[in-house]
C-alpha cells in the first residue's frame, strides 16, 4: 500500500471506531496489507483486495478469549 492509502484508512478507521491512537503502519516485507495499532497495541491488519477493477480493504482483528477477562 502507498502511504496515501495508509492515511485515508487511518483517518477512516479513527473515525468509525473513535480512537485518535489508532495507527495504519506499512507493513516491510508485504505491500497489499497493513498493520493496525491502538497506542502501542497490534489489533489487526487490513489487506488490500483489487479485482475486477474493483478496490476493496479488508480488515481483520482477532480477538483472544484472555482480552474477554475483566
């Protein structure tokens, strides 16, 4: 992903999700995805999907049982 992409999701995700320390970070190795953190914490990647001549991002945050605990 160019690091316009990465700023427009960032300011999409921090927009749907209200939090103003989510960062997109480019990923070194992989192009078509991204990783998302709040502050300092790794919550998901977003991928790029173009096909068709369409463009999508998928976004994806695995949830452990552990983060459920109070």
């Amino acid at each position: 992903m160019n690091p316009q992409e990465l700023v427009k999701l960032q300011t999409y995700l921090r927009k749907v999700f209200g939090a103003k320390t989510l960062s997109v970070r480019a990923r070194p190795k992989i192009k078509d995805s991204a990783e998302v953190y709040v502050g300092d914490e790794f919550v998901g990647t977003v991928t790029r999907d173009e096909d068709d001549g369409e463009l999508c991002y998928q976004f994806q945050m695995a949830i452990l049982d552990i983060d459920l605990e109070d």
